[in-house]
C-alpha cells in the first residue's frame, strides 16, 4: 500500500520534459534580459565615474552573463534534435525559439561587442554573422513567422553595411522589400525602404534615396495607408530639403497638409512632431518667417501630446531607445519575443530639434531673450535624456544647439555669454575623447574622435574665429578662418570669407592689395551662391559686403538696398540696423540731411532694442555728423558725449569678456 504522505514521483514523460524545457528557455530570456539592463545601467554610471576602467569590467561582466544564458537556451534547441529517438519529436515551445535566441545574440554582439579584449573585430563580426545565418535557417517557412525572418535578414544587412558590403545588403534589402510587398507585410515594406535609403544616403546617392522614398509614398497612397504615406512622405522631405528643392519640397507638404486632419494619425503624434519641425525649417531655410511660426506652434502642441504618451511609457518601462521606437505589434513584448518596431527620432531629440528650430524663427525686439529661452528648453531636454542613459546619442545635438548659442551670443554683443558657451562646447568634445564607446575602448575612442572633433571642428574653430574677431584679436581671428576656408564645408567657407572681407573693409588703412583681395573673394563668392530664394541669408551678407566695398555710390546704394528687402524679408534686425547706418553714410554727403536723419535714426532705434553699443555708436556718430552739417553746435556735442560713452562702454565690455 502506498504512503499518502510521500512525496510524488517526478514525471519523465516527454510531455513533462517539453513543459520544463519550455519554462527554462523562458526563465532563460528574462535572466539574460535582466542582465543587459543592468550593464546598461552599469554603462551609464561608467560615464561619470572616476574609476572608468573598473566600471567598464562590471558591466562588460554583465553581458558577458547574459549571452551565456542566450546561449545556453540555444543548446536546449539543438539538444532535442540529437535525442529525438527518445521522444519522436522536438519537445521544445516555440518552433522560433532558436531563432529569436540566436538573433538576440547577434544584436548584443553588434550593440555591446562583449569580447572586444578577447576577439578581433572580424572574429566578433563573424560570430554574429555566424549566429544570424543559423537564425535565417533555424526560423521556419510559414507566414505567421515572417516578422522574425524578416527582423534577421534586417540586421544581417545592417552587419553588412558595417562592413561596407553595400551590394550585398542592397540585394537583401532589395529582395525583402518586394517580398514584404508581395506578402503585404506592409509595415516591413517601409522598414526595408529606410534602411535602402539610408544605404543610398551612406553611398553618396541622394537622387536615388528620394526616389526611393517617392516610389513607397506612391504605393502607400495607393493601397490607402495615410498613416505609412505620411511616415515616409517625412522622410523624404527631409532629403528634399537637403537637396534644396523647394518646388517639391512645396508640393510634398502641401500633400501632407491635406493629410494631417486624418484620424489615422490622431494617435502618432512622433511623425506630426516631426513632420511640422521639418516644415517649420524648410521655411526658415526660404525665408518665411511667418510660416515657421506657425509651423513651429503646431510642432510644439504634437510635441505635448508625445510627451504625455512617453511619460506613460517611462512609468510602465517599455520605452525603449529614449521613446525612438513607435510600436506596430504589442509595445509590452519582451525584446528577445518579436515585433516589428519603426525607429525614428527619439523624444528627446526631436524635443530639441522643435525648440531649436522654434529659436531659429524667432523676430522681433527681444529676439535675443526668446531665441535663449527656446535654446535654453532644448539643452534642458537634452540633459534630461543624458540622465536618462542617451548621453552618446544626444551628443552631436548637444553640440549643435551650443554653438547656435554662441552664435546668438556674438550677434548681440554678449561676448562673456559667448566665451562661456565656446568653453562648454570645448568641453563636450573633451569629455567624448575621454570616454570610450560601447566595445573596444581604444577603437572606439578613435571613431569617437573623428565623429565628434572632426566633424565640427570647422564649425567650432569659425566660432572661435568670430569671437577673436569681435575682441579685437584680428591676427588670430583672420588665421583661423583661413584654416576654415581651407578645410571647412561650403556653407563654413561661405561665412569664413565674408568675415574676412569685411576685416579687410574695415581695417583703418585698405591697402590696395587688401582691395583685391576683398575683390577676389566677392567674385568667388558671386559666382558660388545660389538664388536668392534658397539662400536669402547668404545673398544678404554678399549685398552688404558688396555695399561697403563699392566706390561708386550708386552701385552701393543699390546693394545695400537689396539687403535691406532681404532683411525685412528675413526679420534680421541686426544686419538691417548696419545697412541703414552704412545707407546715411552713402547719403550724408548728398545734402539729404532729412532722409538721412531717418535712416540713422531708425538704425540707432534697432541698436536700442537689441542693446547693440557698437552698432548704437555708429548712429549717433551718423546722427553727429548731421547736426554738425546742419549747425546746431549744442546738439552735436551732446551727441558726441554720447557716442564716447558708448564706445568706452563697448570697450569695457571687450576687455571683460577677454
């Protein structure tokens, strides 16, 4: 007779072995999981902490942990198949279950590169390429698996072009898509048309990128997903936009427009944030201010929207890669479990691409306090996503928002502000050299270094260049935008030239070689910029320089008559303040004392608001000059004690920020 109160057998059946089986890969997934979020935490505190390398081994331990239970579920897969004529059959859950593993093993590899001190770089790639190819195969045939096919081959072409293999990946993508296409696995169909985009963008193909883009816009709008026409219609305004093709960039948004009221949209407010910074910044790009506005109020509501729905997402903990990622299957899926996913701009970088650009179209007479304020909103977004763990991706953002703040700074004259600002940029490129990379500390210092010092140190250096230039350092100021004008992008060259010819113009003696040289560089410079349309702020500068360096004076009044349309056009009160100075000097020896009186006046009245003492001096100097024409004595040595107190303030200013 059997005892009651003995404990129970354990069943063997095969049943019982699948249920185990299944329990451990499971409990398997949520170890490895929990163990990369640590090393994510882990990395994130190695960038502040004083013991980097030790902090490094913690969490490189971390992951080194969570493969092995990766991999350790990929011989529970493969165990079956060697004891099938035991059970008769594979007892493991999930017939994908290998491959999602082994796909999972392939992103760390690729994100973390774990083995970096025990492995050469091809012999990480090869693993992960080893790891995806057995995915691909372990994966199977039928339809209700094709997300986890389709998420394979993505990132084997992703680890293709990492290795510069474009034609392989090309040919992949390219098959994926028409295949997603012919299933009408839609939403997989733009995946594969972004990656093909961006490795026609890598390659140098902008045509062929937009034409891309164009063609699964088409075919969006002809199956009736307003939604995926949208998402890609965005993309591709972008690259218009860099293409400067304002006919169609026109056209394309005005097909967009018509298409935001749809409800189908209600809930994406991502690719509306997106979409109307975009817009806001191609009409500041032509110059229409107005629209920017306008376009930047509807950016900043979509942006509120988005900001309730990622705070809901941080709370319940599933928004990954800093909310970047829209989710078209279940957002609460472990990561390890599938699910088709659209990467774009994360929260915290489109928060501070809306503000920048909401700065950017700012007019008026506290231009400069509301132009700091937005900047001020997107640097703070900014920190909150460096605390958040984004610090690397925010980076070059960082940059770009600081050195918009050392140009607003310089402009008004707040030279303290802007050698503070110089600094802090100084010392994000400092402390980006001084953190290694996820991976290989000494190559990715190296890839950091070029990505970060490299690809803005023109940038940085015309910055410094302009500050030199506005304390009265002009031998150094004149050397570094030289060093930009040798080495510098156009747009870089472009601004490096007209600040040397107007050094030129304004040194106290032009000498004749100085003349032609300034002369040089107008003719360069005429002959490179575009139409006035796409590049108002350019063809200003070109017709204020062009202005002073005139003799004749018709010639001159003509040029600085056409900046002065382009500023009102463009709401530069600045630029528009020194033309109509630099316009009562052309008038002051005609005799038009009236006329010339108002344009000083009105240009000292600019100077006022935008408490410009340089320029303020200037008008009064003007202003000097007319009543001493006119013969009223006493007001023009009131004048005078004006303008010396003035420029000492001017001067006193220089020496501090010095």
């Amino acid at each position: 007779m059997t005892n009651s109160s003995s404990p129970p057998k354990p069943d063997a059946s095969p049943a019982a072995v699948a249920m185990s089986r299944g329990q451990i890969h499971e409990l398997l997934w949520a170890l490895a999981e929990s163990h990369f979020r640590k090393a994510q935490a882990l990395y994130k505190s190695s960038l502040t902490a004083q013991t980097e390398n030790s902090a490094n081994i913690h969490w490189q331990a971390s992951i080194v942990a969570g493969l092995t239970c990766l991999y350790s579920v990929v011989k529970i897969c493969e165990a079956p198949r060697s004891q099938a004529h035991y059970f008769g059959s594979n007892p493991v859950t999930g017939p994908d279950t290998e491959a999602k593993t082994r796909l999972r093993i392939a992103s760390v590899l690729a994100e973390w590169c774990n083995d970096s001190q025990t492995r050469t770089a091809d012999e990480q790639q090869g693993e992960e390429e080893r790891q995806l190819t057995r995915a691909l195969m372990a994966v199977p045939n039928a339809d209700s698996y094709l997300p986890t096919r389709y998420a394979i081959i993505a990132a084997h072409c992703r680890l293709f072009v990492r290795r510069g293999e474009y034609k392989w990946a090309e040919q992949k993508l390219k098959s994926a898509y028409m295949d997603a296409q012919k299933r009408q696995q839609l939403k997989w169909a733009y995946h594969f048309v972004f990656e093909i985009s961006k490795l026609y963008l890598a390659c140098g193909n902008t045509r062929g990128s937009a034409n891309v883009l164009q063609h699964s816009a088409a075919m969006a709008r002809k199956s009736g997903d307003t939604a995926g026409e949208v998402v890609v219609s965005a993309e591709l305004l972008g690259q218009l936009m860099q293409m400067r093709n304002w006919t169609a960039v026109d056209a394309l948004t005005g097909r967009i427009d018509t298409l935001m009221t749809d409800q189908a949209l209600a809930e994406i407010s991502p690719v509306r944030t997106r979409y109307w910074a975009l817009k806001a910044a191609a009409a500041i790009m032509v110059g229409n201010v107005a629209g920017a506005q306008a376009a930047c109020d509807f950016a900043r509501e979509a942006l509120k929207e988005w900001q309730h729905v990622f705070a809901r997402q941080l709370v319940q903990e599933y928004a990954s890669h800093g909310g970047s990622i829209v989710a078209i299957a279940n957002p609460h899926i472990p990561s390890i479990s599938g699910g088709f996913m659209v990467r774009g701009g994360s929260y915290y970088e489109l928060h501070a691409w809306v503000m920048l650009v909401s700065a950017l179209s700012v007019s008026g007479d506290n231009k400069y306090e509301q132009f700091m304020e937005f900047l001020q909103r997107a640097f703070d977004g900014i920190v909150r996503g460096e605390a958040d763990g984004f610090k690397r991706q925010l980076q070059q953002l960082k940059l770009h928002v600081l050195l918009h703040a050392v140009d607003a700074g310089l402009a008004a004259l707040r030279v303290s502000e802007a050698k503070s600002t110089l600094d802090e940029v100084m010392a994000v490129v400092a402390d980006s050299e001084n953190h290694p990379s996820i991976g290989n500390p000494d190559e990715s210092k190296l890839r950091r270094q070029k990505t970060v010092w490299r690809s803005n140190r023109d940038a940085i250096t015309l910055r410094w260049a302009m500050y030199m230039h506005r304390t009265g350092e002009f031998e150094a100021a004149m050397q570094a935008y030289r060093c930009v004008v040798k080495n510098g992008a156009s747009d870089l060259r472009y601004a490096a030239q007209i600040n040397i010819a107007v050094m030129h113009l304004s040194a106290p003696m032009l000498t004749q070689e100085s003349e032609m040289h300034v002369r040089q560089i107008l003719h360069e410079l005429s002959e490179t910029t575009p139409n006035t349309s796409k590049e108002m702020v350019r063809a200003a500068l070109l017709d204020f320089v062009q202005g002073i360096e005139s003799k004749e004076p018709v010639k001159a009044k003509t040029h600085l008559l056409a900046c002065m349309r382009t500023c009102n056009e463009i709401a530069d009160a600045a630029l528009q303040g020194w033309t109509l100075c630099l316009l009562g000097t052309l008038m002051l020896p005609t005799g038009q004392y009236g006329q010339t009186l108002k344009m000083c006046a009105a240009g000292q009245a600019i100077a006022q608001r935008a408490n410009d003492l340089l320029q303020n001096a200037a008008a009064v100097g003007l202003l000097t000059h007319i009543e001493r024409a006119v013969g009223d004595s006493e007001r023009c040595t009131k004048l005078l004690e004006v303008d010396q107190r003035l420029l000492e303030e001017f001067n006193a200013l220089i020496q501090h920020a010095a």
